[in-house]
C-alpha cells in the first residue's frame, strides 16, 4: 500500500470512530491527509475499494459530495489493511 493510501484508509477510520460511524466527504478526507485535490482522494479510494482494502458501495454521493453505503455505514476498512 502507497503511503497516501494508508494516510486516507487511517483517516477514514479515524473519522467514523470519532464521528459515530459518519463517513468524512472527498474534501474533509483531502484535508485530513494535506490536499486539496479531491479527485486525487476519490482515485485513492476507488484504489482501495478495488483491492478491498476499503469497502464501499459507491464511492461519492454527487449531490453531498460525501461517500455513500450500504449496511453498517458503507465505508470502513476491508481484509488487508496493512
């Protein structure tokens, strides 16, 4: 795993557990791992889900800009996240 990847996959989780199981939008998680560029964040996550790594049912809700889920909130960490 590239280290952006590891930065956004430890965020994400950092997020939902201090949030209630809120899943961060593209620019919270941008900013959360020091970029502006949400399209770099949204290729980083569908990385991540392609390996699954990361499991999400859809990876941007484009009406809030934030990740969207199925059960159990949707996005959280997959098998191999090391």
């Amino acid at each position: 795993m590239k280290p952006r990847e590891r930065r956004v996959l430890r965020f994400v989780q950092s997020f939902k557990e201090t949030h209630g199981n809120v899943l961060p939008t593209l620019s919270e998680v941008a900013a959360g791992v020091g970029t502006r560029n949400e399209e770099k964040i949204r290729r980083l996550v569908e990385n991540l889900t392609d390996r699954g790594q990361l499991a999400v049912e859809s990876v941007v809700d484009e009406g809030t800009g934030g990740f969207v889920g199925g059960t159990g909130g949707g996005l959280g960490g997959g098998g191999n996240q090391n």
